[in-house]
C-alpha cells in the first residue's frame, strides 16, 4: 500500500511536469480503477488455478514491473495500459491477502483485525505520499521505490507456511435489485467511487497546479488520508445512533461546504488547504461505509454478501468515472474545478439522502448492525465485516 500511495502521487506529478493535458491525465488514472473491476472477475480464476501463494508471486511481480516500465515509457497510451494493468495486479493481491485474513481471523478478534486492516491500509497510502520527496520527480527514483516496496511484498507470502484458504469467489451484481430495496446506500456507494477515485487520481495533479511544491502536495494528499482514517470512527457511531440517511447528508453537506469554502478563499497554496481537507477526508471517506452500513441494516442476512458486492462494484465505477470526469473540468475551468467537482457530487448526495429521508420513514429490519470503516477494497474484504458473522447468529 506504502508503494501504490506513492504511485497515483509520483504518476500525477510527472504527467504535469510532461505537460500532459488534463483530461488525458484523468483517462489514465481511471484505466487504474477500470483494471480493479475487471480484476475482481479475473483474478478468482487465476487464485483457483494457481493457488494463493504462486497467484499472489506472479501479480506482486508483474505489478512491480509496470512503475519500471511507466519511467521507460512516457507516454499517456503506454501509461493507461500500464494502469489498467496495474489495477488488475493489485485487486488480485487484495484478495489474496483479505481472504487469508479472513480465513484466519478468530470469531472474537475479526472486528479488531479488520479495524488494523483498515487503519493499515490508510496509514500506508498516507505514508507514501512523502517518498515523492526522495529524489527527483522528473527522475527514476520514485518509480524505482515503488517497484521495490511491491517486490518486498512478496517475501513473507511466499514464504508462509500458512494454510492457504478457501478460493475466493467473483461477485455478482444486482444493481436493479438493490436500488429498489436501498436507493440511499446505491447512490451513496456510486458517490464515494466519484469522490475518492478524483482525489486519488487527481489531487495530486490538483496541487502541483495551485502551485504548490512537492513537500506541499505530500503533506495534502496525506492529510487528506489521515483525517479519513482518523475520524471515520466518530461519524460512524453517530451514524449508529441517528438514521444513517440523515447522517450521510448532514456528512456530505459538510464536506461540499469544506471544499467550496477552499474555493472560494482562493488560498490553495497556503497551509490552510491541508488542515481543510484533513476534515474533508474524515467525512468524505466515511460515504461508503455510512452507505453499506444502511445496507446492512435493511436487508435480509442471507442476501447482504450479494448487496455489498454490489455496492463494492458500484464504488469500483465510481472510480473510473472521477478522475476523467473531474479532469475534464480542470481542463477546461482550471485546477481549482477540482473542488467544484467534488462539491457537486457531494451536493447531490446530500440533497438526495435528506429527500429520502423525508419521504420514506426509517426502515430497518431491527437494531443496526453497526458502522465499520470501509474502503474501496475487493470482494474478499467482504467476508472479513465482523458484521458477518453477528448476522449468522440466532437472533
């Protein structure tokens, strides 16, 4: 995670630096997130074939040969191909891992192991927002880094004497059905791919042109994270208290209000745009879960691993959306059209929740099942919610 942090910030960087349009840039980091859902449906047939171990040794090396091959060929067609590769890569060594930390993962430690997990993850893709200071950008360094850190993945999976767990299986989606049943958590799960896929794909390219140096485009992106990490856990148990759908507007009108307010200030390159999206991050980061935990709440347990399969392919195209949609825009209005788009998206999800929120009364197959940190992940993941495994139990 520390590498694939440091890639959407070094791959921003350099395409601005080349002077790539805009636009195109979006294109190529949205080949990122069209290769993780077409992964999701390729990846459990080569884990079936090959195993967790050697499926896991061979994605791990392709995937640390595509920054070599983004430094030796600079060019945005080469580069969104490199990308949809790479996103293919890294779904597959997603759930490798989350299926094994499932398989492991004792009855009464999942909500702890699955709380690391994510906290994990997070912390790794805000540390790696800082190795673009290591050396320079328009050089082989970060590139080469980032190819290291995914090889050094390899080491304690290949030699781990661990049982490997069962095969992991490819979702499948029920969009129509699951709109009907919880249109709230559906928009909600598509809104939270339209915002984190234009940040992760975007604001890095979004700070270089305000102007701001390679220390001040580390310390937003990773501010950004670290809020999302830190206080996912406070708006998650309000969200437990309160009807979710009026927590993920009140969430959503928050942030929107955060990044027009950075806006209209007009201060992008001063200290002040980290502080604000730190706080950005803390709430915006918190949609998706909000959304799959309105989800749990309102169906039948035996159809919740298909509903949030589904929501996890609807953040998936979310994502290609964002950053083409969000580059387009900064094309077009300027870098800061970045925060127009995500006030937007923002905006119309909140507008939307508050008016399901008053039109249908709160429904709920009984006590909520609880909020969990969540992030755009791979079906594995899945599995692992402590959530699960409550929802087997007699009630």
């Amino acid at each position: 995670m520390v590498g694939t942090g440091l890639l959407f910030t070094a791959l921003g960087l350099r395409a601005g630096l080349m002077e790539f349009p805009v636009t195109v840039t979006g294109l190529v980091m949205s080949a990122y997130f069209a290769g993780f859902i077409l992964g999701t449906y390729l990846c459990p047939t080569i884990i079936r074939r090959a195993g967790h171990i050697r499926a896991f040794a061979a994605m791990a090396s392709v995937a640390s040969t595509m920054p070599i091959l983004h430094a030796l060929l600079v060019n945005p067609w080469a580069w969104g191909a490199l990308r949809l590769v790479t996103g293919i890569c890294i779904v597959g060594l997603y759930m490798v891992i989350e299926s094994w930390l499932n398989a492991l993962a004792p009855n009464a430690q999942r909500g702890k192991i699955f709380a690391a997990y994510m906290a994990t993850t997070l912390g790794a893709l805000a540390f790696g927002q800082f190795l673009i200071l290591v050396g320079d950008v328009l050089g082989f360094t970060p590139f080469a880094l980032v190819s290291i850190l995914l090889s050094l993945a390899l080491v304690p999976v290949a030699l781990t004497q661990v049982q490997e767990p069962p095969p992991v299986s490819a979702p499948r989606p029920a969009l129509r059905q699951l709109f009907a049943v919880a249109p709230v958590g559906f928009i909600g799960a598509l809104a939270s791919g339209l915002l984190n896929g234009a940040f992760f794909g975007m604001g890095a390219v979004f700070a270089q042109r305000v102007g701001m140096n390679e220390a001040g485009v580390a310390s937003f992106m990773s501010a950004t994270i670290i809020g999302g990490a830190l206080l996912q856990w406070p708006v998650g148990h309000l969200s437990d208290r309160r009807d979710r759908r009026l927590v993920l507007a009140a969430v959503c009108a928050l942030a929107a209000l955060l990044v027009a307010l950075a806006f209209v200030a007009e201060s992008f390159s001063g200290p002040a745009l980290p502080i604000v999206f730190f706080f950005y991050g803390g709430l915006a980061f918190t949609v998706y879960g909000i959304s799959v935990a309105h989800v749990n709440d309102l169906l039948d347990p035996a159809r919740i691993l298909e509903a949030t399969g589904t929501l996890l392919l609807l953040h998936g195209m979310g994502a290609v959306i964002g950053p083409t949609a969000a580059g387009f825009l900064m094309d077009r209005l300027g870098p800061g059209s970045l925060l127009v788009y995500l006030a937007l998206v923002l905006g119309a999800t909140a507008a939307y929740a508050f008016y399901r929120y008053g039109r249908v009364s709160r429904p709920t197959l009984g006590a909520p099942h609880g909020y969990m940190p969540m992030a755009g992940s791979s079906q594995a993941l899945l599995r692992m919610d402590p959530r699960a495994e409550r929802r087997s139990k007699p009630r």
